[in-house]
C-alpha cells in the first residue's frame, strides 16, 4: 500500500513561491514539487504554472521517458512563451522535481529541489543540485556538508525557463516499487535544515508519511527561526 502527505509552508518570505502537486488513483501516480524563482510573485506563477503542465499531461499508460521530455523540455517552451506574454522575459522560472510511480519507481529533476529515496529507513538515493556548491563539492573544493549554507547556494546551473541555454534535466535509475521503501521530494528551503541523518531517524520514529513530514517541519522552523527562512515544501511517499 502506498501513502503520502505533503506541506507547502510560506516561511518568512513575503510571497510563496513554491508548488506541490500531486495526482494517484489505483496506486499509480506522479508528485512535482517546484521552486520558483525571482521574487515578487514571479516564482509563484513559475513554479504553479509548471506543477499545473505536469499534472495536465500526465495519464496512467505514459511511457516515462516520454512523459519526462514532455514535462521538462515542452514545460519550460511553455514557461518561454509565459514570459513573452507577461514580458519578463528574466523572470518565471523553476526548479522542477518528478516522482513518477507506475509498475516501478521513476525520478527527474532540474535545479536544487531533492529527490531522496530511503530503502527500510536507510537513505539510498540523493538527487544531485544543479548548483555551483554541488559542482565544488564534486570537484573536491569543499565538503558536500558545506553545500548548505554555502554563499554561492541559491546560484543554480539549470532552471526551467531559460531561453538561453539548452534545458538539460536528469533522471534517477529505475526503482523496484516494493515494501520498505520511503521517497521524500523538498526544496531548498526544507533540506537546508534537515540534514539526511535526521530524515533517517523522524523516519524511524514515525507512523506515517504525515508524521514524519510534521517532526521535519519542526526541525525547519526551530532551525531557522532567527534566520530570513525561505519557503519550504516537500512530500513524503511510503510503500508500506
């Protein structure tokens, strides 16, 4: 069986620029969550424009690589001609992260927004940032634990909705849709200050996707309460 719970927090920000769109029926289904950027309003119609695309084209026999070009490389023209009609042609853009759940498990993603797999409560999969502190820490310049509070971390090497630039999203391996398995989708917002080892022990203590998101959310406004905190959303995916 298969349970999920979700929340979309505005944090300290004046406006909530994240997105978190959900579609299952018959234990099937696709989750997006989207970190828009800009400011101003313009996040939040990137990131809900493109959660709104994801779910409007996403049918239950979708072959997923298919469904994934579809939703990556036609969302972001669609993003292109939004800017053109709004005349922002800077503005409207996101990060984008799929989970797609058919026979298997399918993941994709652009930008900074995780992707974590975790197999009988121990983490398995971390979606990497398309950020210049995660190209530091993969050239060895510093530690993958500095990429959280990092100056340079809200500068990202691949968005949606960027006409300059060939969009270029990743995909996950393919995943056996079996009992033990826990997916959490966050943005940066809500992995800033949550580190993977705490994800590991709420998940031990918690009996459902819903309380492990909630003892999460905590951890991330006791954490960031002296800080500007960012939107922070996620959902937590169990296959129990």
């Amino acid at each position: 069986m298969i349970t999920y719970s979700s929340i979309n927090e505005k944090g300290k920000r004046p406006y909530q620029e994240d997105s978190v769109g959900i579609y299952f029926h018959e234990e099937m289904g696709v989750f997006a969550v989207a970190d828009g950027l800009g400011g101003h309003g313009k996040g939040e119609i990137a990131s809900g424009e493109t959660v709104r695309f994801v779910l409007e084209h996403y049918r239950n026999d979708c072959d997923p690589g298919e469904y994934f070009q579809t939703a990556f490389l036609k969302g972001n023209q669609n993003l292109v001609e939004l800017q053109d009609l709004m005349d922002m042609p800077r503005g409207v853009k996101t990060t984008l992260t799929i989970c797609l759940i058919q026979d298997k498990i399918y993941g994709a993603y652009i930008g900074d927004t995780r992707l974590y797999l975790f197999e009988d409560g121990k983490m398995a999969f971390r979606s990497t940032d398309h950020s210049v502190p995660q190209m530091l820490a993969l050239g060895g310049e510093i530690k993958e634990s500095e990429i959280r509070k990092h100056p340079d971390r809200n500068k990202l090497l691949r968005v949606l909705g960027d006409r300059k630039r060939e969009i270029k999203y990743d995909t996950t391996e393919v995943w056996e849709k079996k009992k033990g398995v826990s997916l959490l989708l966050c943005t940066d917002g809500f992995w800033e200050y949550v580190k993977e080892k705490d994800m590991e022990k709420t998940l031990a203590h918690s009996r459902s996707p819903q309380e492990w998101l909630n003892k999460m959310k905590r951890m991330v406004l006791r954490r960031g309460f002296l800080d500007k905190q960012d939107n922070f959303s996620a959902i937590g995916i169990w296959i129990r």
